[in-house]
C-alpha cells in the first residue's frame, strides 16, 4: 500500500481562476495542502496577484 494515494479534494464542474482561488484559499485553512500547477507559467491570482507557476516544467 502506497503512503501517498492522491485522490480528489473537491470537484468543480465550471470554475474560473477567482473560484480557483477561493477554493484553494478555503482548504489551505483547514489542511496542509501542497498543489502543484503545470501550464499556468506567468499566470497570477486574480484577487492576490501573486504568480500561479514561475517556471515552464518539463510537462509542459
């Protein structure tokens, strides 16, 4: 049995990067979360302006 068994947090059928955001803000509250992003390279939140992913990743 693996110790790290990724599974869905939550599910949102239609979303934009402000719900994105919400969202993210909301369970980091409640839980240590890490999340990692691919293809938002330069992207930033809407509400904090922060950059989303610094650097393009091999995925991508």
């Amino acid at each position: 049995m693996s110790a790290c068994n990724p599974f869905p947090l939550h599910k949102l059928a239609h979303y934009d990067l402000a719900d994105l955001e919400k969202l993210l803000k909301a369970l980091r509250q409640d839980i240590k979360l890490t999340v990692e992003f691919i293809g938002f390279t330069g992207e930033r939140w809407p509400a904090s302006q922060k950059l989303i992913q610094r650097k393009r990743v091999p995925l991508e």
